[in-house]
C-alpha cells in the first residue's frame, strides 16, 4: 500500500510495514487530516482489507476446530468486515472515526496474518 495514492494495494510484507506506518500516522494524529486525505487512506485500508481477509481465512484452514489463534484471527476477520460494510459517516470527524475503525482492523489483522504465518512454519 501507498497511501493515498490510489494505486494497487498488496499484502506483502514490505506492504505490510507501509500500510501499519500509514495506520499508526493516521491514529497518532492530534488534528483531523484533511476530508480528501481521510477519503483517500480509507479507500486504500479498505482495498487492503479486502485482499488480507482472504489470505487469513486460507491460514486458518485445516488448523484444528480448537485452535485458538485461528478462532482469535476468524474472530477478527468478521469484524473487519463487519466495519467494511460501513457507510460513510457525515462531517470530517464522522468519517475520520469511521476510517480509524478500519484501522484497527487492518492493525488487527496485519498482526494475525503474522502469527499465523509464523505458526505455519
């Protein structure tokens, strides 16, 4: 991922460091970023969610029905998608907020991936 830049998002692991430098940038800011730079880091977190959930649920597979780091990360994955499936919210703070959650789950789900990987090893 670069953010904001509207071009292809992946999910490696040097796209991983970018999209978790982007995520901390974002929630570390004291003042609202502009409405275009929220709009513009949304979709790109967005774009990343969507091609991260797949690659989650695929480590997850054959793992045994107990297997708490698979339930954990599943557990993660709905929720993400739970926040992909919200409406932009009015006003710069609304929407702001809204991309935060977003945020939160590529964080979540970045760290998951990670565990996951390392665990398949």
């Amino acid at each position: 991922m670069v953010a904001a830049s509207g071009s292809a998002v992946e999910t490696s692991p040097s796209a991983g460091s970018l999209v978790r430098a982007a995520a901390s940038w974002l929630l570390a800011q004291e003042t609202l970023p502009r409405h275009q730079t929220a709009k513009l880091l949304g979709d790109d977190f967005r774009v990343h969610l969507e091609q991260l959930i797949p690659k989650v649920e695929r480590l997850t597979e054959g793992r045994s029905e107990g297997d708490r780091s698979a339930m954990i990360a599943l557990a993660a994955v709905d929720e993400a998608r739970w926040r992909l499936g919200e409406a932009e919210r009015p006003g710069l703070r609304g929407e702001v907020d809204r991309v935060k959650l977003l945020v939160r789950s590529v964080m979540t789900l970045r760290g998951h991936h990670d565990v996951l990987v390392r665990d398949a090893r």
